[in-house]
C-alpha cells in the first residue's frame, strides 16, 4: 500500500505487505530494487515530495530495473529453493567445476591416444592448472571488490568453478611436484577433484537447505531437520577425511551411508589416519583395504574417471 501524501502520478515499488500478490520473479525484482535505491526509496516515501508532472501511462508500469540473472528460471522449483535463497552462484560454480574437469580430462585422454601437443610458452610446457590458478586469483579478487552486481557474481562463480578443476585435475603434480599425471600418484587428482565437488555439493545443501526456509515446516520439524542435515553432514566430513571421497559424497544424498563410512576404518594414507592412529591400527587399514571389495570398486571409478588405462606414459597436457 502507498503511505498518505506520496505523489500518485510516480511509479513506486511495492511495500512489502504488497509483495505477496506479486509473481515470484517480480517480488525479487522489486527487493532487489529497493535493496540498491535506499535513498530514493525514502525520498518517494515523504510526505508532499513531488518529482513534477508525470509522464503521460501507456497503461502499464515500466519494470523496475534488475540485475538479477536468475537463469534456470524455467526449472519447476528454482526460482523458490536456488535463486531466492541466493544459491545461484554456488550452483554455477558447481557446474562450471563439474564440466570443466569432465572436458579437461576428455581432451587430455584425447591427446594421449592421438599425440596431440600441449599448450607451450616461450618452449616450456605450460600445464592446465598454470591459466586455472589465473582464473581462480581473478574470480577471487573481483569477488572481494566493490561489483556487487548478481551478474559479475555469477560470472565470478562460474570462472572459479572451470579455474578450480583445472588446478585440482593437477593436484598431483603440485603435490609431488612432479609430473605424474599418468603414473599411480596421478589418481590423487581425480578424489581431489571429487572432494572438491562433495564440498560444494555439501555446501549447496547445507546452506538454507531445500524447503527449509518455506513455511511447509512446522518449527519442531524445523529443528529436527536441521539436527539431522547436521549430523548427516558431519558423518560426512568425516568419511572425507578418512580417505573415502566416494562414500562421502554418497553420504551427502543418501541417509546414513556416512555414518557406516564413519565409523569404519580410515584408509591407511588418509589424514584421519596420520591424525589418531597408530602403526598397529595402520597396518590393520593396509591389510583390511588390501582384501576390501569397495577399495577395488573405487580404483575402477578413479581409473574410468581418470582415464589411467595400462599404455605408455606421456606428460600431463
């Protein structure tokens, strides 16, 4: 509702008692909007301000103006659970990391079966994660700046996504400092780049959980959603830092998969293992894993995903 004595003939945006009869897309354009224009917000809204005559009405009001992106709007549920509850930008990191690692391996597997050459400079080789580590500097910089525009945002987001999985694609290189990516210790690039996307997966679902924020929750099913999220999480983190990324990531989705990875034995290289076990119990993970069918599963994963099929070594591209 308009406030006694705020000129009639100036479009002014809704208040907030007026958004709940506006469409989903309009009511967060117009937050938005009185987000960005406090100042003219409060002008508009004392008593005899009068901008002058005001232009002739085609019969509908100009838009306000947005800089939201909002760009899976057509997806039933997006707009309510990602880009009002301001994930947006973590969903398009998630995506971009997830793409850029699945076509950065294609093209290096590529390029191992037909020969292909690498990127060089000036004759030195140049690895993939020398331009991601740019990108990631970049989008980090920006992001800490005074653009606050949900665009520059989502493209910030989306250039730390592709700069991340070309960093972590070579996570074993900048470990050993070496050049292993097609040798054993390469694997640790792939569950790098697999705990890389359990982070941000766990990140897109534990902040503002999905229908959390809605009223569909009563506050005691609020608060027992909540223990619960919290707990999955950590049975999560904690198969994560046992050595199994997998399970970990599985644990994000699926109930008490996590707390079965949790309280089983870490891998012996994990740092839970370095952490709090001794070499009595390390030397009992070496021979438990040795024999586990999941630790032969896994390799076949990090093998399909990494491309580490038995052929002749070449340099990572």
């Amino acid at each position: 509702m308009r406030e006694p004595g705020s000129n009639p003939g100036l479009a002014q945006p809704l208040l907030p008692g007026d958004v709940e009869t506006a469409s989903g897309s309009e009511a967060s354009a117009r937050s938005i909007w009185r987000s960005n224009h406090p100042v003219l917000l409060d002008l508009v809204r004392t008593p005899g301000f009068s901008p002058g005559p005001a232009a002739p009405s085609s019969g509908r009001e100009r838009p306000l103006p947005s800089h939201a992106v909002n760009l899976f709007r057509f997806i039933p549920g997006y707009e309510d659970e990602i880009f009002v509850a301001g994930k947006e930008p973590l969903l398009l990191l998630l995506l971009s990391f997830l793409l850029a690692f699945a076509l950065t391996r294609l093209y290096t597997r590529l390029a191992r079966r037909h020969g292909w050459g690498s990127g060089r400079l000036a004759g030195v080789h140049v690895h993939h994660m020398v331009p991601g580590l740019v990108l990631v500097l970049l989008a980090g910089m920006i992001s800490f700046s005074s653009y606050r525009s949900a665009a520059v945002v989502d493209v910030c987001a989306i250039a730390f996504g592709i700069g991340a999985a070309l960093v972590l694609d070579e996570f074993a290189l900048v470990f050993h400092l070496d050049d292993v990516y097609w040798e054993h210790e390469g694997r640790q690039s792939v569950v790098a780049a697999v705990l890389g996307a359990a982070a941000a997966t766990l990140m897109l679902v534990v902040t503002a959980p999905f229908g959390i924020h809605n009223g569909a929750f009563g506050e005691r099913s609020r608060l027992f959603a909540f223990a619960y999220l919290a707990s999955n999480s950590l049975y999560a983190i904690v198969s994560l830092l046992k050595g199994k990324p997998f399970v970990g990531l599985a644990a994000i989705f699926f109930p008490f998969v996590g707390l079965v990875g949790a309280v089983r034995l870490a891998h012996p290289a994990s740092p839970w293992a370095h952490l709090f076990y001794d070499e009595h119990k390390r030397e009992r993970a070496r021979e438990r894993f040795r024999h586990c069918p999941g630790q032969r599963m896994r390799n076949r994963v990090v093998n399909a995903l990494g491309g580490f099929q038995h052929g002749p070594h070449s340099p990572g591209a």
